[in-house]
C-alpha cells in the first residue's frame, strides 16, 4: 500500500490555531488540487480529532471525478479511514453517510456498545491493537481487504507523526501558505512525542507556486 500525506500548513508550519479551529490556509486552487489527490486515492484517511472537530464528508467535490471512477469500475467516492482507539465516532458522523464505505480503526479497549454503534451505522471496524491503534498492523489489514492500494492522509498532526514514526509514509505533499499563526500549543504537521535522533529524510519531488502559497512534494527515502 502507498500511504500519501496531504496538508495545507501556515508559513510557520502550523495546521490550525491553538484553539483547533478550522481555518482557511489555502483556497479555492488547492481545494480542487486536494480533490485530485482524492480521486487517486482508494480511500482518505483522517484522526478521530478532526472527526470531532470538523465533521468534515471526505467525498469528492467534483462530479465529473466521480463519473470517470465509476466508468473505471471503481467507487463513485474513495472510501474512508478514521483512526479511533476508544471508537469515539459519533453514529450521526457526515463520514458515516453511505457515500462510501468507512473503516473505523479501534483498540482492543474500545467500549463494546460503542462498537455496535458505529456497526449500525454502517462502518466496517478493524481491531489492532491493545489500548491504541497499532497503526502498522490496521494498515496491513485495511490492504488486505484488497480495496486500498493508495491511501491518502489528511491529518491531523499526532496520527502524521505516529505515521512517520512507524515508517509508513511514501509521499508528502504540503501546500505551504502565506500567513502566520503562530502558538506552542498550535498543532504543527507531525505533532506527537517528536524525534531525538534517526529523523524522516525526505526528497523534495516537486516545487508548484499556487496563488500566494507553494505546494511543495516529497518522497519519503
């Protein structure tokens, strides 16, 4: 499985504000360069946190994306991935509509009740791990479902550095825009415990000026 991770950072390397509210870093451009990236993708992954925090649908904006996946035999939308160890997942979730099939990654911990719930609603739940995801042995089961060979992720930043830090990432592409956010306790791109020593090395891929940010393209050595 190739694992791609997609962000939109401040110039300062921030995902939101200290209060984790959504906020507009790039626009309408990279909004349509995210939608490609997603009908690339068999399925788009995401943390619980932006579940909660943003409800976002995870579908394609682009009916004419969607026509040419199905015309390939694929999918109208990719599916979705949410990593969730204590199944947090609100059954009423926009990612749980039935625009696509949506895994819920839990932990051996999660609340049997709770995992009814999100049954009922129609995800499709893999276990791994004890009392958090064990990020590399769900991914290994998502891709022996056979339905995901490309999986994009969009964040946040403590599932991008459990990513990294598992050696899970292929590719990075960040859209780099043109403001500061700024606050220690704002969420940069990899958040998490950080690294000490034997640090990701990325190779720069690509350089594409758009509006008044960069996206800028890597690939994981």
């Amino acid at each position: 499985m190739d694992v791609v991770v997609n962000a939109a950072v401040s110039a300062d390397g921030k995902l939101s504000s200290r209060r984790r509210e959504q906020i507009a870093i790039s626009g309408s451009a990279d909004f349509d360069r995210v939608d490609r990236i997603r009908a690339a993708a068999d399925a788009v992954l995401v943390g619980i946190g932006t579940v909660l925090a943003d409800d976002p649908h995870l579908t394609l904006d682009e009916e004419d994306r969607r026509v040419q996946r199905l015309r390939a035999g694929r999918s109208g939308n990719p599916a979705r991935v949410v990593v969730d160890s204590r199944a947090r997942t609100p059954p009423d979730a926009r990612i749980l509509d039935d625009e696509a099939t949506t895994y819920v990654l839990v932990a051996e911990t999660a609340a049997e009740d709770r995992l009814a719930a999100l049954r009922e609603a129609g995800a499709a739940v893999i276990v791994a791990g004890e009392e958090r995801v064990d990020l590399s042995a769900a991914l290994a089961e998502l891709a022996s479902t056979g339905d995901v060979d490309r999986l994009m992720v969009e964040g946040g930043g403590e599932i991008i550095f459990s990513l990294f830090a598992d050696d899970l990432v292929d590719e990075l592409t960040l859209y780099v825009g043109s403001l500061v956010i700024g606050g220690r306790d704002a969420p940069t791109l990899a958040d998490g415990e950080g690294f000490v020593d034997d640090f990701p090395r990325l190779a720069l891929t690509g350089v594409e000026r758009l509006g008044d940010g960069v996206v800028l393209s890597y690939e994981v050595e």
